[in-house]
C-alpha cells in the first residue's frame, strides 16, 4: 500500500514513524516532509496547502490512503479534494474543520448545544472591542477568530494589555484575516488537559491525556508558543473527570456536529480546563496536536493504520485503541528567540542510538548534513515506567544532541510531578 502524509513537521513525524509499524504499507510519501522526515518516508517539495498539487501527486502516483495532519489544510479542504477522486482519508471535511477553522464557530456551537466552556463575546469592530475590555473583567482572553499557528490567544493580565491585543490582531493585523473577528472570554482557572481522540462521527475513542507546556520560558514566563514540550497522561485527567467529559463534552460536540450536518471524521482535539465547576472546552483542534502527538502515538499499542481506517469506514466502534501503561515526556530543542526571530542553518548532531526517540519539526538536509530550519526543532521523547523517569531519560538525550543556538525549557513535566505527590 501507497501512503501520503501531508505536512512536514514533528506531529508528521510521529505519525509517519508509527505508520511503519504496519506491515500493509509500502511507501510512505510525506509532502513536503522536513530533513529528518526523509530518513522514514520519501519526501516530495509540495507545500501542506498547495491542494491542486497534492491530489495531482496522489492521483499520478496511485496513493491508496491519506493522512491530512496540519490545520491549514483541512480547513482548506484537502480531505474533500482527495476523496473527490476516490482517496480515502484521514481527516475531517472542509465543513467539519471549521471547529478549528473559526473560533467564533465553535464559541456558538458549544452555546448552542450546552457545552461547557468559558463565557464570551464575539467582536468584528475592534472599536467596539476597545470599549467592551475597557469594563471587561480582568484578566480575559482574546482570541483571534482563524489560524494563528497557536499563537493567537493572549491572556490580558491587564486593561492596558487587552487594549493592545485588540489592536495587535484586529488593526495591525498580527495574525492577518484570521483576526478580522475576535472572542473575549473569560478567563478560566485551573490545570490544563489536551485529550486527542479518533471518531468516526459516530464513537468517540479517546487517546491516552497529555499536558503541553506552551509557554517559552520557565515556571511559564515569556510568550506563547505552539508547544515546549509533552507529558503523558496527564495527572489531572482522573477517572471521574474521563467519565465528566465524556457525557459532557465528547459525545455532545459529536452528536453536535452531526446536527449541524458537519460531521467530524478524524482526530478531535480536546483543550480543556478542569476548573471548580468541572471540565470545560477552551479550544478545539481539528487534528492531532504537536507536541502532544510525539507523547501519545508512542504510546499507542494498537495498530495506527487499522484504527485511522476504521475512523474512515466507520468502525471504529469495533476497533482497539488500546495504550501502554507507561509513562511519556517529550521535551522540545528550539532555536534561542522562537517564537519570535531566531537564526537557522546550524548542523544538528544526534546520536544514532537515541534517534528513534527523536521527532524533527524545523530541519533541512542539505550535503548530508541535518540543518535547522525552524523554530521548534526537535522533540526528545522517552518512554519510561514512572513520569520522572521518563523525564530524566529525554533531558539526558537532550544533553547528548548538539547544535548551535540550542534553546530548550529544563522543567517540562515538574508541574505534573508535583500534582502527583
């Protein structure tokens, strides 16, 4: 079997390790792929969102299953373009992206249907937005509308920084048209749970809970990042709090979805908040998240392409999606200045033994040689029985690898020790 992944980044390495797994598959192609991508899969220059392309590639080259990773994609379309010509996929519609596509969608499809989440207003006058955080309740949450690359949510701790965040995304256009509409919400407490999980549109099948870490710096200072680093499972996502958010959360915005005559096939992502008054959504992702995909797929004990097929048929009802009782960290090498302005260009060094525990997001081969090219870089996974164990394994083998301008956090995972005490 021919397999197309598209996207070129960490998350797709993940993926495209964990596919090989499968005896069934062939090739695995992944447009455009990264440098380090091309050591597991055959990498194609065809940009993530350069859709003609990517379904004239499938189309000449028989694919006979794709997986759509990346956001933009999706919300572009690429599932609706391939299976137009009879590739199955991986990922939900045009029409079902959108979750992800349009935070004020999904703002007014939780309302609609009781689905617990924060309170908010939705704004398309950044006047009228000026004047709204002038008596908001402080602090509060302003949201870009469209993709951002997950870097359009600011937390105001301040009226004067919710002044300039309106002002950033809707007048200065910091995020382009994804800003022309903005959510105030307010601002929730508590820890924070990713929770990716497969649906077929009908059964929800969870995947083991992760914790990111998306600020730059330490003790969570500095800017937002789209993601510093990865534990799994997640302290916080107890038993009861699964149960809650199943009755709650996941089967309504299913069954939500397919009122509303979007159905969503894929990875749902789950951002949640476990707040006072229980678990509630702060964002949707229309796919597997990075970098809490490199913690969770490594865990998988089910079989990747059985279960991304059965999402596709509608089987996944009888399908295992079983996971090892273990523990996962994923710590991220960034480039010194991500997310803002950093240098590229410099070798990367891994060693050959600790390789398979890497996952590379922003590198180019060029002469031989792996090259940064992105902010975020690498993601270091280990698998270990207890979390500190699994913690200390990725910092050693982040000690091991080696490239100039080298940035990374050293407390991935503390927070989750400590609720575990």
């Amino acid at each position: 079997m021919k397999v197309l992944v598209v996207g070129g980044g960490g998350r797709e390495h993940a993926i495209i390790k964990k596919l090989k797994e499968n005896k069934e598959i062939g090739t695995i192609y992944a447009l455009p792929g990264n440098g380090g991508i091309a050591a597991d899969a055959e990498c194609v220059g065809i940009g993530a969102t350069d859709i003609e392309e990517i379904v004239r590639f499938a189309v000449e080259n028989g694919i006979d299953y794709a997986v759509v990773a990346p956001d933009d994609p999706l919300v572009l379309g690429c599932v609706d373009a391939l299976e137009e010509k009879g590739i199955p996929c991986f990922g939900p519609r045009a029409n079902a992206a959108i979750i992800e596509g349009s935070k004020v969608f999904s703002k007014n499809l939780m309302k609609k249907y009781g689905i617990p989440t924060a309170a908010y207003e939705v704004f398309d006058d950044a006047e009228k937005a000026l004047e709204y955080v002038r008596t908001a309740p402080i602090p509060t949450v302003i949201k870009a509308d469209g993709l951002a690359l997950g870097k359009g949510v600011i937390i105001a701790q301040t009226r004067e920084e919710a002044q300039d965040a309106v002002v950033s995304i809707m007048k200065d256009k910091k995020f382009g048209k994804s800003g022309n509409s903005i959510v105030i919400e307010e601002f929730l407490e508590g820890p924070e749970v990713s929770v990716l999980s497969f649906t077929d549109g009908k059964v929800v099948k969870p995947m083991i809970s992760s914790m990111d870490h998306k600020r730059a710096g330490d003790n969570d200072t500095g800017l937002n990042t789209g993601g510093m680093g990865t534990i799994a499972p997640n302290p916080y996502y107890t038993d009861d709090v699964a149960r809650e958010c199943m009755e709650k959360i996941f089967l309504p915005t299913i069954k939500a979805m397919n009122a509303e005559g979007r159905t969503f096939k894929g990875c749902l992502y789950f951002g949640l908040m476990i707040t006072k008054d229980g678990p509630k959504v702060i964002e949707y992702n229309c796919r597997f998240g990075d970098p809490e995909t490199q913690v969770v797929l490594p865990l998988l004990k089910s079989d990747l392409f059985t279960i991304m097929k059965a999402t596709t048929d509608g089987t996944l009802a009888e399908t295992p999606v079983e996971f090892e009782d273990k523990n996962a960290a994923c710590v991220i090498m960034a480039s010194e200045g991500y997310p803002v302005a950093y240098e590229k260009g410099y070798e990367i060094t891994v060693p050959g033994e600790i390789a398979p525990c890497v996952f590379v997001a922003g590198a180019k081969e060029q002469d031989g040689r792996l090259l940064t090219s992105g902010g975020r870089v690498l993601g270091v996974t280990a698998i270990a029985d207890s979390l500190k164990e699994a913690i200390d394994c990725s910092y050693k083998m982040v000690e091991q690898i080696h490239f100039d301008n080298a940035y990374y956090r050293h407390d991935i995972g503390q927070r989750a020790l400590k609720a575990k005490e």
